[in-house]
C-alpha cells in the first residue's frame, strides 16, 4: 500500500513538474515575442528617422 501511495506522490510530483516547465516555456515564449515586436518597431523608427 504504501509503495503505491509513493508511486503515486511521484506521479503527481513529476505532473506538477511538467505543468510548470510548460509555463515556463511559455513565459519565454511570449517574452521573446514581445521583445522581438520591441526590435521591430525601434527598427522601424530609427529607419524613419534615418529617411528625414
């Protein structure tokens, strides 16, 4: 019984770990998006400013 109780602990344990790492990724994922539409746009107005 016991056995199983730990099996099962680990099982959440490991789901839990999962869960977060993919919130992680997204996390990342998104700050990278940002930041890249942040390059896009000082891109954008320094080429502006360059054309005056």
């Amino acid at each position: 019984m016991q056995a199983n109780t730990a099996l099962g602990c680990g099982i959440l344990i490991a789901y839990d770990i999962y869960e977060l790492q993919g919130s992680i990724i997204l996390l990342r994922d998104i700050y990278l998006f940002v930041s890249s539409l942040g390059f896009a746009v000082r891109d954008s107005e320094s080429s502006v400013l360059v054309g005056e």
